[in-house]
C-alpha cells in the first residue's frame, strides 16, 4: 500500500477525555512527524519519531506523547482534552537524510473536542 | 512575531490570471523553501521545493526566493478553477517544518 494513511478519519471527544490517533506510514519510510492544524491556521509540528524514538518535539505540552514501532506506524496521543485541542492532525511521513521533496502527508484526522 | 508571514487572503481571481503568493520569515537558518497545496479535507501536497535564493519553475508554476530579504513567493500562470485551494508556503530546519497560515485562493471560471 502507497501512500499515508490516518485513522480514524473523524472523531469527537469530550474535554478531559484521552484519544489516540493512528497514521501507517509510506511504504519505504522510517519517520514519521506529526503537526497540528487548527482551523485557518497552518500546520504546527508537535514532534518527530526515527527508530521508534523520539527525535524532534515543538512547542506542545507533555499530554502529547506518541509511539512509533517497528513496522514505522505511528500513534499520537493526548491525554486531558482540551477544547483548543479541537483541530486536524496530520501525519507525514518521509524516510532519514530525505530533502524537502521527501515527506508525504496524510489525509489527517479531523478532531472535534466538546 | 511568528516565524513565516502569510496573508490569509482569500484571494478570487478570474480563470488565466496570474496569481501571485507570497511570504516572508524571520530565521535566516531556515534550509528548504517549499510551496503546498492543500484542498478542503486533505493534507497538504507537495508543489515546489527549492534551498537556495532564485527561481524554480514547473509547468505554470514558478517558486522565487530571495534569501537577503527573507521572502518567498509562489507564481501560478494562466490560472484555472482546479487550482481553487488553500496554498501554504513552509520552511525547513533540521527535523521541523514551519508553516505560514495559508493563502486560500478561488480561480472563478
């Protein structure tokens, strides 16, 4: 299968509640990077995972966490939802050393916190 | 200050036009300049890359850079309704990605 996959594709959660999203890297691909994109806004990186480690993180609190294993997929997770979480998630990814052209998104998962 | 400006717009232009799409950033270490595409519900898709100041040119698509004023900009010719999305310039330096807000364009028929 080429390509980035998320899932789900839509959810709503409840503040306080956790959620784990899901993203299945391109084939080929070792890492994996995962951005924030609030409505109107452009994507806002959260952090990065190389061999199942995380190498790279943004400005975003420690109830972001993510997991990556060995077969490259992805998790992120957020624990203690919060109404400005409420945005899309997208996932990319791309395989170490690659330039710019390298990095391929996903579709996202549209989060909607109430 | 944010990193990478952008004009939100939206910007509306008839069919053939020339579009022009710019953005400016603050971090003289930033390595890559790129130009996404992103439509209503999908990710962003890569449109152009370029590292060094100049112009890049695909199709009717042309990404210019000048480094010493910090500003990029995306240039779309004879412009068609398929090209109606939302058009996010980003920086690259070491693992990280920054992002402008996003021009939405509409290229009316």
């Amino acid at each position: 299968e080429t390509g980035v996959t998320q899932s789900p594709t839509h959810l709503i959660k409840t503040r306080g509640q956790q959620v784990t999203l899901r993203c299945s890297s391109q084939s080929g691909h070792n890492t994996v990077s995962w951005y924030q994109q609030a409505l109107g806004q452009g994507p806002q990186f959260i952090f990065q995972y190389y061999r199942e480690e995380e190498n790279g993180r943004g400005n975003f609190p420690p109830r972001f966490s993510g997991l990556q294993f060995p077969n490259y997929s992805s998790e992120l997770n957020v624990n203690a939802l919060e109404l400005d979480d409420s945005a899309l998630y997208l996932c990319a990814s791309s395989s170490a050393g690659t330039g710019a052209s390298g990095y391929t998104f996903g579709s996202g998962t549209r989060l909607t916190v109430v | 200050q944010k990193e990478v400006e952008q004009d939100p717009g939206p910007l509306s232009v008839p069919e053939g036009a020339i579009v022009s799409l710019n953005c400016t950033y603050s971090n003289s270490a930033f390595q890559y300049f790129m130009w996404y595409r992103q439509y209503s519900r999908k990710g962003p898709e890569l449109l152009m890359y370029t590292y060094s100041s100049g112009n890049k040119e695909d199709g009717r698509f042309t990404a210019q850079v000048d480094k010493s004023s910090k500003y990029i900009s995306l240039f779309i010719r004879d412009s068609q309704p398929s090209d109606s999305a939302t058009y996010l310039c980003a920086m690259r330096m070491d693992n990280q990605f920054y992002f402008g807000t996003g021009t939405s364009l509409t290229v009316i028929p």
